[in-house]
C-alpha cells in the first residue's frame, strides 16, 4: 500500500487516495500554489524495499530526511520540502514565479505525478483570478502522461513541441579560459496555440548546461530555436541535468499557471583518450511486456541499479523502426537505482509477437555496449467453448429442464469480460454476464426447457467479450457464437400391476404392496406420486398411506419399484387412486405448470375397527330375602343396553365413553345380584378385553402397627380396608374374544350400603377405547320412599367438518345460575367436553327437569377449537306433553356430498308434503318453499330429515350436450376405419363425455309433536291459575292471625302442588 499526502504548514492535512501494491493504480495529479508559504510533500511506503525515482530537480525543492526508526513492516516516508530562496526568489521581486513537476516512479503502480505553482510577490494572489495555459490532453497522468513528451505519433496537440527531448553532448573538456569554442547543439520550439506565448527557460544555477536565449516571445503557430551549451567545470566526472521550459500567455505572465516541458541533457568530462571509469551496474537482458490488445499501448518498468559510489550514466539506443519506448532515454544514477519505463505501442493486428533489442551505452563510452531484448505480445479478445462451441442436449420432456455444464475457455493473456445477448426463453444460464482470467476455464451450468412437444431447437447465441483492465474496459467488443441444440419428446408412464388390492386390515396395522412403475418413453421422465379419493374423503390416505419412492427419476427404459404402505387409523374403505405428476428437473419437486395429473393405480382396502355387541343380557338373584320379578325389557332399560350398543359400534380409537347404569332400587341386603351381558364378535379380527375398578370414593388406606415397628401404610389393603370394594366386582370369561364367538361380562353387585353409591368401572376394549360404567347402586331402608320426577334428556349434535381433532367444552355458568334461582336443576348437561373427531359428530346430552309448569329459556355458549356458538334452550312444562323446543343457527356453508341422515318410512305416521319438489335456482336468489304436514291421527314425537339435492345446472347441461354429442359422432364414425402398415384401426371418437356434475345435500330437519284432541283441555298453566286468585285476603272467621305468604314461599307452595299432580299423572 503506497499513500500520498500533502502535508501543508499553514493548510489543513490532505491525504491522496491509497494505491495498491499488486495493481496499477489511477493516476493522481495535485496542483498546489506557494503563496509566500513553505510547504512540504510526503511520500509514505510500506515497503522498505519498494523502488521509487522522485524526480525532484529542483533548487527549492529539497529531500529533507528520511525516519531511521523506517522497517519493512512500517510506512517509509520520504519527506521533501518546498520553500522559497529568499536569495533567487526575494519577495520584492514581482516577476517571480516558479513551477515544478514531482514524477513518482513505482514499480508496482503507475506513475503519479504532482506538479507545483509556486508565485514570489508582494501581492497575493488566489487561484480563480490566475489564468492557465489550456492543454487539451485526456491523460494528464498515469504511464501516458508520463510518457507524453517523448511520444511522436499523432494525437492531442500539446501548445508547444519541441523537436527533440533528449540530448547527447558528448565529451567536452574543462575550458577555464574558454578559448575553445564548442559546437553548440540546437532544438526547435513550435507554437501550436491561436495566441503569443512567452517561453521561459529554466537556469542552471551551476552554468554547466545553458539554453540560449532564456526568454523569448513565439508567435501563434510559430516556430523558434533555441541553442545549447555545455560547459563542464570539472575534469573526468559525468553531468546529467533536465532544463524545464515554462510556457506563460503573453502579458500575463504574473498570473498565469504555465504548461511545463523539458529537456533532459547528460556530457561528461572524460579526455578523449580515456573510456572513463568502469561502470558498475545491473540490468536485465530481457524485459517482457504485459498483454496489449492492438493497437492500444502497454507499459511496464524495470531497474538499472548502480553499485559503488561514482554515478553512472545510460544511454538507450533503439533500432530504426521500433515499436517500444522508454523513458528516460538517457541520464546520470547518483543513487542507487533508476526506474526505466517502456511503452510499447503494437499494430492493429491480431496475434502479432514484437520482439526488439535495444542497445544501452554506459558513462559515454560507446565501446561498453550491453543488450537488452524488449518482448512483447498482443492479440484481442478471444474465448472458445467446449465441444467446439456446440452445446448438445438429450431429449427432454416439454416443460422439464434438462441442464449441462458449459466450458468457457480464455486463451488469451487478458483479462476477459463477457456478455450474453439475446438469449432465447427455452435456454438460460447461470452467469449471463462475469469475467475469465487470463488462461483460465470458466464452468457454468446451462438449462434447457423447451415448452412445445416434438419440436427440434436449434438455435445461436452471442456472446460479446471485451479485455479489462484495472477495471476499465480496453479494446473494441467481439463476438463469439455457441451453437445450442435440443428437442422436446412426450413422454408417459404405466404401472404394472394398475390395481393393488389390500383385503382387510385390522385398525393401525401396517401392510405394504408393490408395483412397477415403467417407462417406455425415449425421455427421462421426473415423476412425483400423490394418492387422490376415489370416493368421499372420509379416510386420511395423506397420513396412512405412504409411498416409496414418492419422487424420482425414470431413465429411458428402465422402471422403478413402488412401494405402498397403509396404516389405516380410520374404520372406513379406502378406496384411493395413485396419480403422478411431472416435475421440472431431477433436483426440484417443482412441478410443471398447468398440468393434469395421469392415473397409474387404483388402490383398495378395509380397514376393519374390531368391535363388539351386547346379544343378550340376564341377572338373576343370590341369596335374597325376596325374589326379583323384572321383565328383560325392563332390565334393557336399566342396564342402558342400547346405549352401550351404540358406543361400541361408534367408540373410536382414544375415546373414552360413559355409560351411567341406574340400577332399580332394593332394600339392604345379604344377598347379591348377578348381572351379566352376552357378548359376540361380530368383526373378523380378535378384541382384547380389559377391566380395571376406578376409585372415585375418599376412602384411604388403614394405618396398622406390624409387631414393634413403627407405624407404615400398607398400600396393598386399600382394596380391603375400603368399604366399597365388594359392592360391585366385574368379571370377564375370555379376556381375548375371536371373530364370531361370544362371550361373558359379569357383575356381582350387592345391596349392602344404604344410599345411592356409585361404582366406576373402566372396560378396556382394544386400540386404546375405553368404556367408563357408571354403576348406582340404590340401596333404600323400609322407611324410605321413592320420589320419580318428570325429566327429559335431548340430544344435540356438534358436527366438526374440519379435518383436524377440535376438543369442545360447554360453558354451564348461565344453566348454574338459573338452577340456583329456582333451587332445583331446571337444565343440565351432561356432556360438559370432550373432543370431536375430524368431519364426525358428538352428541351433546341436554336433560330438562323442571318442578313446575312454565317456560324455561337460556342462551348457552359452546366453544369447539376456537370459535363459540350459542345453543339457545327453551323447554316449557305444560300438560300437553310437547316436546322441548331447541334452536341454534345452522352455518350456510354446511353442505355435504352425502345425505347425513338415513331415509326414514313414516308414512303410518305422518305425510310430509313440499312445494315445489324441484326447480332452477338462480344466482344470488332466494326460493320459498311450503311445507304441509299432514297426521294419521297417532299421539307421538318424532324427528323428520328432508334432504335436499344441489347440483350446477349450467355443467349438468354441458354433461348432457357432450352425451347427444358423442352418440352422434359414433354413429358417423361407426363404418369408419383407417388402414396402415400395421394393420386396420376404426376411427374413434373425439369428443369425450365430460363429469356428471356433483351433487351436494342439504337437510331440513322437523320436529313435531302430535297430542290427541282431548288432552287439550290439560293445558293449563298453574301459576296462572294461582295468581289468579283474589289479591286480598280472605278471612273465613273472625280471626285475623293469618300468616301472609311471599313470593318465595308460594314458588315453594306451586312446586309442591306441581309435584303432586306429576305423581297422579304418572
């Protein structure tokens, strides 16, 4: 890293730009103005070792010092001062103005050259008032503007020229008395600017080198010489000197910034006889230049470096027709080196080698010769692609991408950019545009994605390239072509076998299938499998069905084997297709757009849930004081038997029902009763039965003292030590019960407890199904009497038609707070929460129990994953024996391909007419229906489904065109055929039959109660009946110590007397 800075006394510090070590860097140029100030210059490098030449010939301008303290690791500062000489430059001298040039020669970077106004005057002067000579040069910096004035051929006009830069003199003797004459040498000045320039030179302070006259005024577009001198004042010594020439406008010469050139001198002292002393020095022998592009110019450096402690003078001699320059050509070393700069301008011709030897004189003796060879190449920009700039893709499938790996080889010496153009949609590449080292390989990876079926590509592509260097652009554009070819196939798969059937399966168990899949085709096909429904989606085959390898590549005739798995964890037939679809490469599962997936195998299975059911049922009495005469009908009713029949036909895997058993109520006894149910497997797969007693009283274990040890809970008595262990024991015959075969549960239940007391039993049945029995036993003293109330229990179902699991939960706060108001249970629920199954239904069990006569009407919110409904209850207790009425909102998006409820025959009972039974529905309108209900006279309740069928009238019309179109074409085409090489082929139809259109259901569902006629007078209503009694008292003798009932009380007194007539109605 070389820094440049200015560090000014009276001036802020300013630092240049950092160059690199490894690369040229831009040229930099400073102009600074010495405005009676001193002023110094920095130049810092990193590098101890780094070769720098600052050409600094200049009286005012001195090299100060440079810090010992300076490593290879540390800056190294060469500090070189600017001052005026109050002697050569007083400050009453008006005329005084000095301009010098710095050139910093690098060897790792371009030349940066700083040039220096100074002005010596009483007056001060500002750089905006002071006027320049206008030098119309692009580069003022850099290699070319350190090379501009010894560059001969044509280009931007400089305002003077002069003929010649470097001089000879040759040998001269010390004259002291100057009796001698010499033959001074001479150079010529032209004026190439439109107006008078005073031209100024420079005075050597040692009158060794003198140019004659100093000062002259050329005219525009003139011509002057100038003579030279040489007067060397001391004998056998070398003298080299640069004369600067300072160009002012005419008149203005106090305030203007002068263009500078020079001329660069050397003689030396030696007699004629003598060769002078041995030069010590090195040089190289040859100097290669870096890579040109023609016809544009190249540079480079390299050292002559001096040994001992005499100077060494160099002269470079080039041959007559040369493509190289140097600079400078001639000049005296007092250090230790000098830094050469060759220039080498090459031929607008492609491909050309330059080789030249030069020839360098040494300390003026024309005997000493040494050799040095210039090399150089040039050549444009050029690159080759591999497979002689073809690029061939294999067939591919429309849509898909087929990639390959491009080979850009640079086999040039430069750096080369390049740019692809025009690319067409079915081609792309990965780096459009970048650059390519110099004898380097560039490998990039090209797609191809053709879009139409059975077309051949063939297409050129150009590519435009450019030499860079340092980052700008060198040269003029070329192009290079590659060819790009490829064609597009169709391509298509075909399983073997197409239909994979499974049988039945148990629940959760895994059976695993396979097929071949195969392709024909002369195209690589990149496929991927999904399964689709068949049927109605009621299994989960994007859980349960897994398939390997779901995606994957089929070369050209070759096959894959496809493994299919199912785990069916839904009890319903799975019926699913597998389908495949193509995607875009072998790396992504992308798939290609607007594309129909094709149909390879219909796959089947039945996924059987083992399940159970309760035959028959008896109980029979051990040991009891009296005999029990029950009816079965009504030991199916106590025992819940239709109840339990329906859970476990509906129970699901992770389910846990409750069966609550309300056994009849007996008197406390001895005795026990046995109750058993009968139970067959009615599925083909064994079940696996389990029971397990639930501790739900707060009985705990007894504390007992074993001989002298301390005191211990034994926890194996708990079972014991509590009291209604013995109550009721449930036993099972055969605890793994086979297809087709029956079986016994049994319970010993005993009345041994006064009170109602309730035994949990949990009834394992298999994959996690568990089946809570509630038993109550109602063990009644003599005493005791039995108080039934009137109650009814509803069922209303929650429907979950998403596909996840959702739990709900039923907020009971408001039916709380109305049976506290009335002090009894009006309303409860004894489904509180649980958890829905996806696209099934959960009943939610409501009872109703009022204790006198009335409506009943309360709002309660039930929340099913994370939204909330209201279910609005409203029951009314009257002696017309109607049913409760219960309303909540039905979302209008309920629809269902399938009926959700079976057709029902109620024509006995009641006849159900709607108007109209059919009809058009149009867009964002609304039908009206009537509904008439007619009765045959029976008392009942009875709930009435009317399914309604929806389907698109537009598509169902397209489905039936496409019928009468298909049927008419066959008949044309019926005695058609077409014969080939292969044989005969009747023509075939076209035009397909489209999809009959879906159905969708929706369903009304009516409840109705039917009462005879003459159980219409029983409706009445007490309350009203109460409160219409006189509002006064009424006294029926003369004493007036009556008690005056409230409001609460006569709530009390209507519950009593509803009680009674419920009792006498029952």
């Amino acid at each position: 890293m070389v820094k440049h800075k200015i560090m000014v006394a009276t001036a802020p510090t300013v630092t240049l730009v950092p160059v690199s070590e490894l690369t040229l860097c831009p040229v930099l140029s400073e102009r600074h103005l010495l405005n009676n100030t001193e002023q110094s210059i920095t130049f810092s490098s990193c590098n101890f070792e780094l070769a720098m030449d600052i050409r600094a010939n200049i009286p005012s301008v001195q090299h100060v010092f440079c810090p010992d303290y300076c490593s290879t690791t540390v800056d190294r500062e060469q500090i070189y001062q600017v001052q005026r000489d109050p002697i050569t430059n007083p400050l009453d001298h008006i005329a005084a103005q000095n301009i010098r040039k710095l050139s910093l020669v690098d060897l790792v970077s371009e030349p940066i050259i700083i040039e220096l106004y100074g002005c010596c005057s009483l007056l001060t002067f500002k750089k905006d008032t002071i006027d320049a000579v206008t030098y119309p040069l692009k580069e003022k910096n850099g290699f070319k503007g350190y090379m501009k004035d010894v560059i001969d051929r044509l280009g931007d006009i400089p305002p003077i020229s002069l003929s010649k830069h470097y001089f000879n003199l040759g040998q001269a003797d010390v004259d002291i008395e100057n009796i001698n004459p010499r033959i001074p040498h001479s150079i010529c000045l032209t004026n190439h600017n439109y107006s008078n320039l005073l031209i100024t030179w420079e005075r050597d302070t040692d009158k060794i080198f003198n140019v004659t006259p100093s000062e002259l005024l050329v005219h525009a577009y003139q011509s002057a010489l100038f003579e030279l001198t040489f007067n060397p004042d001391i004998k056998c010594n070398l003298y080299g000197r640069k004369i600067i020439c300072s160009v002012f406008l005419e008149n203005k010469k106090l305030s203007t910034f002068p263009f500078v050139t020079s001329a660069t001198m050397i003689g030396h002292s030696f007699p004629v006889t003598s060769n002078g002393w041995i030069p010590q020095y090195e040089i190289p022998q040859t100097v290669i230049m870096p890579p040109c592009v023609p016809p544009y110019p190249v540079y480079t450096t390299f050292l002559i470096k001096r040994f001992g402690h005499l100077p060494l003078m160099f002269q470079f001699v080039s041959p007559s027709t040369s493509y190289f320059l140097v600079k400078p050509m001639i000049g005296v070393i007092y250090q230790d080196y000098q830094i050469i700069v060759v220039e080498m301008t090459p031929k607008p011709q492609n491909e050309q080698i330059y080789i030249e030897r030069w020839t360098v004189y040494f300390n003026g003796n024309m005997k000493d010769e040494h050799y040095i060879d210039f090399k150089g190449y040039a050549e444009y920009a050029n690159i080759v692609f591999s497979n002689n700039n073809t690029l061939n893709f294999s067939q591919v499938m429309s849509g898909c991408q087929q990639f390959l790996e491009l080979a850009m080889r640079n086999i040039t010496r430069h750096k080369i950019k390049y740019q692809f153009y025009q690319l067409p949609p079915e081609f792309n590449m990965q780096c459009l545009d970048g650059e390519i080292d110099a004898n380097d390989t560039l490998n990039q990876e090209c797609a191809f994605f053709p879009t139409t079926p059975d077309i051949d590509y063939d297409f050129k592509i150009q590519c435009i390239i450019i030499v860079v260097k340092n980052g700008i652009t060198v040269g003029s554009k070329s192009c290079a072509v590659l060819r790009v070819r490829g064609s597009s196939k169709i391509g298509s798969l075909k399983a073997i076998p197409n239909e994979l059937h499974f049988g039945e399966l148990e629940y959760n168990d895994t059976k695993t299938l396979h097929f071949d899949l195969i392709n024909s085709s002369s195209v690589n096909i990149y496929y991927k499998l999904i399964c689709v429904h068949r049927n109605w989606p009621f299994e989960n085959i994007e859980e349960d069905v897994k398939l390997h390898p779901v995606s994957e590549t089929i070369f050209s005739g070759s096959y894959k084997r496809i493994m299919v798995s199912i785990n069916p964890r839904t009890a319903v037939y799975y019926e699913f297709a597998i389908q495949y679809l193509i995607r875009i490469n072998f790396r992504s599962d992308i798939l290609i757009d607007k594309q129909d997936p094709v149909q390879i195998c219909n796959v089947c299975c039945m996924c059987i849930l083992p399940t159970m059911k309760v035959q028959n049922i008896c109980a029979f009495a051990y040991n009891q004081h009296c005999s029990i005469h029950i009816s079965k009908h009504f030991l199916w009713e106590k025992l819940q038997v239709n109840r339990l029949n329906e859970v476990l036909e509906n129970i699901l895997p992770g389910e846990t029902r409750t069966i609550n058993i309300n056994l009849f109520p007996m008197l406390i006894n001895k005795g026990t009763m046995l109750v058993e149910w009968i139970m067959i497997n009615l599925s083909s797969f064994p079940i696996k039965l389990a029971s397990k007693r639930i501790k739900t009283c707060s009985c705990k274990p007894v504390v007992k003292t074993v001989r002298y040890l301390p005191q211990h809970t034994e926890a194996n008595t708990e079972s014991k030590d509590c009291v209604h262990t013995d109550l009721c024991v449930m036993y099972i015959k055969s605890e793994i019960l086979q297809s087709k075969e029956e079986t016994v549960i049994g319970m010993k239940i005993h009345y041994a407890l006064i009170g109602k007391t309730t035994i949990c039993w949990e009834l394992n049945i298999g994959h996690d199904r568990h089946i809570m029995l509630n038993v109550i036993i109602d063990c009644l003293t003599e005493s005791e009497s039995q108080n039934n109330f009137l109650s009814t229990t509803l069922v209303n179902w929650i429907f979950n038609i998403t596909n996840n699991d959702l739990p709900y939960s039923v907020d009971i706060s408001n039916i709380y707070k109305m049976n506290e108001s009335y002090h009894c249970q009006i309303f409860s629920c004894l489904t509180q929460h649980g958890t829905i199954k996806r696209r099934t239904a959960v009943p939610l069990l409501l009872k109703f129990e009022p204790r006198m006569f009335g409506v009943y009407k309360i709002t309660v919110p039930i929340t099913m994953g994370d939204k909330t409904e209201e279910l609005t209850l409203e029951g009314e207790s009257t002696s017309d024996f109607r049913l409760v009425n219960i309303s909540r909102t039905i979302p209008s998006h309920c629809a269902c391909k399938i009926p959700l409820f079976p057709a029902q025959d109620i024509s006995e009972i009641l006849y159900v007419d709607v108007f109209p039974r059919k009809g058009i529905l149009h867009p964002e309108a609304v039908q009206s229906f009537r509904i008439k209900i007619s009765t045959k006279g029976h008392p009942c309740r009875i709930d009435i489904y009317l399914p309604c069928v929806f389907f698109n009238a537009s598509k169902r019309r397209e489905y039936q065109r496409s019928i009468i179109k298909h049927a008419i074409l066959n008949e044309e085409l019926e005695k058609q055929f077409t014969i080939t090489e292969k044989g005969t082929y009747m023509t075939k139809s076209w035009i397909e039959i489209l999809d009959p259109p879906d159905q969708y259901y929706k369903t009304l569902s009516l409840r109705c109660s039917v009462y005879p006629v003459e159980d219409e007078c029983m409706n009445i209503d007490l309350l009203k009946e109460l409160k219409a009694s006189p509002s006064n008292i009424i006294y029926f003798d003369d004493n007036k110590n009556y008690t005056v009932l409230s409001e609460k009380e006569l709530c009390i007194t209507c519950y009593g007397i509803l009680s009674t007539v419920k009792d006498l109605r029952n």
